[in-house]
C-alpha cells in the first residue's frame, strides 16, 4: 500500500472509499477540502488491517473516529467497517456521478479520484445522504473483533509514535536510518539492528561483518552491501 500525506491537522476529516473487486482506494481530505493521506488497500483482512492504520495515521481515534464515504452497503468487508463505530454513507452510484461533474469538467471516472470525491461529499452535503443504520444480528456478531483490531491499531500507532519521539531525544540515527523505509522502525531489520545496538554508540560500532549478520537474520537477502554502506554512514555521522 502507497500511502501520501500532506499535513499533520486531526481536525475535520473526512474519508471516501472507491470499491473496487480486489481493491479500494482510499482518500483521507481534511475540512478545506486537502487530501491528507491516500492509498489502496486489499479487498481482505490485510487489507481491512491497512485501512485502519491509514486512518490511524492521519488522525483516527475513539473519541473523534473519522466518517467515511462509500458506493457500497454490504459484504463482510463493509460490515467490519461499520462495526468498528464511525459513520458510514453509502454513496448511490448514479449520485456519485453526478457529483463528478463538479469537481472534473470531463466527468471522467477515475479510481483514485472517485476516493476524493466521495471524502467531499461526506464533507459537504452529509445531510444529503443517509448513514447507515444499525446491522443486523449476524453481522453484529464480528463487531467485538472489528473494534479490538481497531483499538489495538490506535494503541501501535499510539506506542510508535512515542518511539519516535523518544529517538528524536536520544537515538536521531535510528530516525535517518529507517523512518524514512516501507514499514520504518517496525521493519525486521530495524529492530533486530536496533535490540542489537540500542544507544547510539554501539550502532557507532556496529562493523560491516556484524550488520550483514543481522540484516541476514532478519530475513534480508538483496542489495546487502549497498544498506551496509548507508547504515555504516548513518551511525557515524554527527548529531546534535
């Protein structure tokens, strides 16, 4: 999953879904109307997982869980979604292509583009459109799961973003070396580097021989000498 940000404000967002077969586009605006984060995410359980920490990154939480749009009302991946508590809107297709208009001169439809549009229109007319009401019993049934994978993505993004504080603090090298990777400080190789040198000045130490065992270990097995060079760079240079 590819996921953009813009800007860091909590306050006023809004998410539209565009549901696809195998996949969904997602598209997280805040109340100007600026896509905050985007991405596309699997039509299954990884991918339900994926969406709920794209919404946890951009500002999700228990007290103020972010609405969502979607040209869909049903299936088991959907009633996972409105287990989890937000509000939804399913978005009638024919409406969605009306708004089009307004915000493409073409009309053209567009899978990304389709995810913005229903996040506006959450955003704009939700007195328009009728939230979902309450599921039925079988469907309700998943609804302890739903929330605890929830309450367990708020509670990682949560401790991972205390990690990072902490390393600004302390371990700026640890930030260089990963933050900026797929995964970051949650990649195998990270934190097998990092349960091995966890201060500054043992990741210092670190020798070629010892990082390629412990990239190795993490399951590492491509462009070893080129990350080696880097890690080697990045641990010895200067920080305030």
């Amino acid at each position: 999953m590819t996921i953009e940000r813009r800007s860091d404000d909590t306050l006023g967002l809004y998410c539209g879904i565009d549901w696809a077969t195998d996949h969904h586009d997602v598209a997280i605006i805040d109340s100007d109307g600026h896509v905050v984060a985007r991405g596309r995410v699997s039509n299954d359980a990884p991918g339900f997982s994926a969406l709920l920490t794209l919404l946890a990154e951009a500002g999700d939480s228990a007290a103020d869980p972010i609405p969502v749009g979607i040209e869909i009302d049903h299936g088991l991946w959907m009633a996972a979604l409105r287990e989890t508590g937000r509000v939804i809107y399913p978005i009638n297709p024919l409406a969605a292509s009306r708004y089009r208009t307004r915000y493409s001169v073409s009309g053209a439809k567009s899978d990304a583009t389709d995810a913005v549009l229903l996040a506006n229109i959450v955003r704009t007319d939700p007195d328009a459109h009728r939230p979902l009401p309450a599921d039925t019993e079988a469907a309700q049934a998943i609804r302890v799961l739903a929330r605890a994978q929830q309450d367990a993505v708020w509670a990682r993004q949560q401790v991972g973003n205390q990690v990072r504080d902490l390393l600004k603090e302390f371990y700026p090298a640890a930030i260089v070396a990963f933050a900026d990777l797929d995964g970051g400080l949650t990649r195998p190789d990270a934190r097998a580097i990092l349960a091995a040198a966890p201060t500054p000045a043992q990741a210092a130490k670190l020798t070629p021989a010892r990082l390629r065992r412990l990239l190795t270990k993490a399951g590492r097995k491509r462009y070893l000498d080129r990350d080696i060079a880097r890690l080697r760079e990045v641990f010895s240079d200067t920080y305030l």
